[in-house]
C-alpha cells in the first residue's frame, strides 16, 4: 500500500519488455467496481478469496510479465507458496513516512488504510506484514531513490538472484 509496486512494475516491464500485470486493476476490471466498493459490498473475506483466485490465473498464464500485487496479497499463506515456486518475488521496503503521505496524497481510497486512525497504526500494520514480506526473492530498500534509480536497482538484483539461483520465472 504506496510502496510503488504499480510504478515499479510499469517502469520494469518497459524496460524488460514485458507485459505488466497490476492485480488490483484486473480485479476492478472483473467485478466491474473499484477494490474499496469491493470491500464495501462483499467485504475483505470476498475479496482477499478473488484475489487469490485472479492471482492464481493470471501467474498460471503469464508465464514472463510483470505483476504488481495488492499488499496484502503475499500475505496469504497459498498465494505465497503459489508464488514462491512460480515467480521471482520482490519487496519494496519504503520509509514509514513515504508510505504515509503517499497514501494521503493519493486518489485512491485504500480499504484497510481507511480504517485506520493514526499514523501509528499504519506503523504497527507494515510491521506485521514486513515479517512476511521479508520472505520475498528479492528485497530492495528503496530509500529516496527516484523511480528509474529503483527500476535499475532492481534490474541489478534479478540479475544478481538469476546468476545464484540460475532459475527464470
């Protein structure tokens, strides 16, 4: 949530030529709704079951793209093994504080941010999650860097992880 994953992932596939993928906008596309009336009308138990589901397809037949998950996609145990023996996972750890005017500055009403009352809280939610998202392939602190630094820092670690681990997603 406003670590830049969409961003990421559009500046990586144009690099990489590769198709990107970003799940939330093809879950919107599906149900024909935004993911915040989404969760409004069918709630977050619907909607993390779609997302699993929409994730699931999309990586079964996309077999070189770019795909930017929801945050709190990798956060499911199936979707996480799923993912770990399709694909080359990537977390983008961002400052608290980015993340936070990130959100605030958006158009984009987030469920699970919106339900918070604090910053603090947003702080305690990436915590818990960081502990999961630090299973990803790939870590990359992004700090300030701007968006084609991060893309060549992250380029530079697929590399990197494909020549140790000689695989391909």
């Amino acid at each position: 949530m406003g670590a830049g994953k969409t961003s990421l992932g559009r500046g990586l596939s144009k690099k990489l030529n590769l198709p990107h993928i970003d799940t939330d906008y093809e879950i919107e596309k599906i149900k024909k709704m935004k993911i915040s009336n989404i969760f409004e009308f069918y709630g977050e138990n619907y909607f993390r079951e779609l997302e699993q589901d929409t994730i699931i397809n999309i990586i079964s037949k996309n077999k070189s793209s770019i795909i930017s998950l929801g945050g709190g996609s990798f956060l499911n145990i199936k979707l996480r093994e799923y993912i770990k023996n399709k694909c080359i996972s990537i977390w983008i750890n961002v400052n608290i504080d980015i993340i936070y005017k990130r959100i605030n500055n958006s158009q984009n009403i987030r469920p699970i941010f919106s339900k918070m009352k604090s910053k603090r809280d947003l702080e305690i939610l990436l915590n818990k999650r960081n502990l999961i998202y630090k299973e990803a392939d790939i870590k990359i602190d992004s700090g300030k860097l701007n968006k084609s630094r991060l893309v060549e820092k992250v380029l530079h670690k697929i590399n990197k992880y494909l020549e140790n681990n000689n695989e391909n997603c």
